[in-house]
C-alpha cells in the first residue's frame, strides 16, 4: 500500500509540474488512474454517495448496482431490465430490476462476451444489437426469456480504431437503424467519409445512407418527443485552451454538416484546419447548446414518463464524463435540458462526483427505466446509480427503501510477478515480440521523456504490476482511455505487448 502512495504521488507530482510549465492549451488534468492505467476506483459507499452526491430537491441517488468495470452504454428491455456494455470486458450484461424493495439491482448475467469494444446497444424485433468498434452485431433475444437465443451475427462493417473507436446504435422512429462514428483523431480531414458522421440502414444493414457530417464525436442522440425531432452531443476538439471549443447540442437533420474539422461553436474557424474553407463553414449549421469547454458530453436521452416533475417532462438529460484537456477539471456531472420559447435552460441535476479536483465517478450514460427513475452509469467507479423523485406526487415505484451501505469489496492481492504463470521461453518470446510491436508503434515517444518530442507531457508507465494483471492489462489495451488512441493490433499481438510492458515497467 505505501509503495502504491510513494508511486501515485510521484506520478501527480510529475503531471502537475507539466500543467505548471505547459500553456493551458496542452494541459493534461484527469483522473490518473483512469488516464494512465485504465483503472478507476471502488464505488462510493452509501455514506460517501450521501456526503458527495447531490441533486434538487425533491430527489433521492442511490447506487444501484457496482462492481462493474468501465461501465459504459445502457437501454431497458421491454420486460424492465437494463442492458449494460463493459467494452474492456468485451461483454454485454443484463441487470434485474429492483424487486425486493432493497434498492439495489436484484442480480446480473452475461448475455454476451468475446466482443470487440461493444458500446451502443439496442432492442429491435426480437434481436440485441451490439456496436462493436469495427462493426454492428446482432444476436437473437429472448427478452423475456432473459438470453440469448442464438449466435452474433454481422450486420455491417465499420471503420474501425482511431482515437474515437466507440460505436453508438439506436432505432429510430422510423424502423431504421442509426449508428455513429467518431473522428479517427483530434483535428484532420478524415479520408472516409463515415468518420465523424452519422450513418443510416435497414436493419439487416442495408442501404447504407451517411445521415449528417462534421460530427467529431456524438456517441449520444435521441429523438425528442412530440416533434420527433433528432438531438445529439458532440464532443469539441482539444488543444486549443481551457475554455475553446465548446462542446455542443446538435440539432441532427438529414444532409447536415456540423462544422468538424474546419470550425467549431457557432461557425468559428478551426485555427489549423479553418483557412481555405469559407464556403464550408458558412453552410454548417451552429449548435443549439453549447456546453463548457471539454466537458465531453457523452449519452442523452429525453424523459418521456410522467413521473419526473412537470418541468422535466420532455427534458433531455445528459452525462457530461469530464474534461482531461484543462487547466482545471469541469463537468463530471449530469444536467437537464428544457426546452423553452427562448431557447434551451440547462440546469445541474447530479453534482458531486468531482470537487476540488478529487474525482469519485465519470457518467457516461442516462436511461429512464420503466419505474420513472433515471439510471446513470458510471465508468470511473464501474457503477450505476438510480435517481427518482421521491417529493410531493412521486409515483409508489419511485419510493423505494434507502439502499443499505455497500462496502466494496476488497480485490484479491495480485501476485508479485504478474507473468509468474508464463513459461520462461514463452515468456521470453513474448516479450520479445511486444517490445517490437511498442517501438514500431512510437510507443516511447509518449511515455520515455529521452524519446518523447519537445512539448510532449510524457506518461510515465512505471508501477504497472501493482496496478495490472495481464489480462487487465490486455483489456486495457483493447479500449484504452483517451487521449490514448486505440492501436489496432490482433489480440495475440496485444498479449505481447502488454506481456512486454509488465516485464519491463514493473
């Protein structure tokens, strides 16, 4: 334990002596478990939920379920359970509702495992689809049932990798399917044309239609209810300062483009990419929202019950995960939307997971379950929590017991040598290999400072054994964190790789 302290002071030391001497525009401030080892922390018990966690009045926030890595994506079943994607684990989980009252889901099951980086998911005529990083899959699904019927299928191929490497699926009104795919970077010009898009199809993947452009990142959209019309966030680029570019609200319509790469915010030129393409920033369409600066709003979805207050009725609710690209941290949190004559109110519905920069959870996604709460994942502390209204006219599904104090469970000690099980001239092979695959990668110019480029913040790799076993390492690697960018290597290179970096950063 004092040798994970000396270590992780160390490592903070370093990082904000570069926050110090770097201008604000290349400043790396995250949480530096996730950023740097793919790991976040247990989740909060019921003491510290209630200590940090808060909301108007009116409302209560539980945790509804824990011990889940990298939770990422959800969607509620017909039959009222939630569907949850782990993409490091590779797996898609179904979760119980709440029936003993305890508030706490009543259990959980694998539905689906061994896929590549599934994020986005979505119920459809008796299939569970999966958006997997390089493609969209579907399996039959009893869901009544509660499994599974048959094997995963291959809808359609992707483009795969790069920086943004999540896939977000969901049916649309009109029966079809809507995926999106982020930029394979920061700022460039993308040379398919399915990158930083949103794309249409039949549902067996037919009739490919690239829907709307110049989206850098939406990995969250939903239809608003009662004009059907198309909403998505949108991730701004980094690198250009603490409070630039905004991240955004996008009103999505067919043929549009969002401005990404060569503007941002309301048609502002791209400093790199914006010179030389005036026709094509003066026909974007500007956002609807603006949120701050790196906040990197991720899932939304718009209230459709009526067992919010009347104000939140028709609200879109978003996870805003937090910024790494800033001076200081800012979003970590969950807003509401509301949608008025003047334009768009946004108002804090759940604060606390960041204070004084000390990080205890990053949103990722919001679904409103068939009890009228709103469920939040969480990938930083691998949990889920459930918000109701439990003031005046609460529905009697929304008044759940208090849920009892979770205490995390402590993880079994790792083993001194991380690769003891190898055999030694396997071992070796392998390390070997994986050294060969980090020099062709450049690995070393971003965590060696005698290999890295002048300006670059180096992340140092050392300490990996206490923090990693192989196959947590391997995951890793899979879907790592950005702005590390997913590297695209097949799974037997990715073992070498991560074989050689516990060997040689122990």
């Amino acid at each position: 334990m004092r040798r994970w302290t000396v270590a992780g002071l160390l490592v903070a030391a370093a990082a904000v002596g570069a926050w110090q001497l770097r201008p604000e525009r290349f400043a790396v401030n995250a949480p530096l478990r996730q950023m740097l080892l793919g790991r976040g922390v247990a989740a909060p018990d019921r003491a510290t939920v209630d200590a940090r966690l808060r909301a108007p009045a009116g409302f209560s926030i539980s945790l509804w379920a824990s011990g889940l890595p990298n939770a990422r994506f959800l969607r509620f079943t017909g039959e009222g359970d939630l569907l949850l994607s782990t993409p490091r684990r590779g797996r898609v989980t179904l979760l119980l509702p709440d029936r003993d009252g305890d508030g706490r889901s009543d259990g959980r099951q694998v539905l689906l495992e061994g896929l590549d980086r599934p994020q986005g998911l979505d119920v459809h005529a008796g299939w569970l689809y999966v958006g997997e990083s390089g493609a969209v899959v579907r399996a039959p699904f009893d869901a009544a049932a509660r499994r599974v019927t048959g094997p995963t299928e291959r809808v359609v191929a992707l483009p795969s990798g790069g920086n943004h490497w999540t896939r977000t699926v969901r049916f649309g009104p009109d029966g079809l399917l809507y995926v999106s795919i982020g930029s394979s970077c920061n700022a460039c010009i993308e040379s398919d044309p399915r990158r930083a898009a949103l794309l249409r199809f039949q549902p067996d993947g037919s009739g490919q239609e690239i829907f709307a452009t110049g989206l850098r990142n939406s990995e969250g959209f939903d239809w608003r209810p009662g004009t059907g019309e198309l909403y998505a966030t949108d991730n701004g680029r980094d690198l250009l300062g603490d409070d630039i570019p905004p991240c955004e609200l996008n009103r999505i319509v067919r043929g549009g483009f969002y401005g990404w790469p060569f503007a941002y915010g309301d048609r502002v030129p791209d400093p790199d990419l914006g010179a030389g393409h005036e026709r094509e920033i003066d026909e974007s369409l500007a956002p609807v929202h603006a949120f701050r600066a790196h906040n990197a709003p991720l899932g939304m979805t718009f209230v459709r019950g009526d067992a919010l207050p009347a104000a939140y009725r028709g609200a879109a609710i978003v996870a805003l995960h937090g910024s790494w690209n800033r001076t200081r941290k800012d979003g970590y949190r969950v807003v509401s939307l509301h949608f008025g004559p003047d334009g768009i109110e946004r108002r804090d519905l759940v604060t606390g997971f960041e204070e004084g920069g000390d990080v205890i959870g990053r949103p990722v996604d919001v679904a409103e379950g068939p009890d009228g709460a709103l469920y939040v994942s969480d990938d930083y502390a691998g949990a889920i929590y459930r918000v109701a209204w439990v003031g005046a006219g609460a529905p009697a599904l929304a008044r759940r017991p208090g849920a009892p104090e979770v205490v995390a469970a402590r993880p079994a000690p790792r083993p001194r040598d991380p690769l003891a099980g190898l055999d030694p001239d396997q071992r070796q092979r392998l390390v070997d290999r994986g050294e060969r695959i980090y020099r062709s990668h450049a690995c070393a110019t971003c965590h060696e400072a005698d290999h890295a480029p002048p300006g670059t913040v180096v992340k140092p790799l050392r300490g990996l054994s206490s923090r990693h076993d192989l196959e947590d390492l391997v995951a890793f690697l899979a879907a790592p964190t950005p702005p590390m960018p997913a590297v695209d290597l097949d799974p037997s290179a990715r073992r070498a790789l991560a074989v050689h970096l516990l060997a040689r950063h122990p």
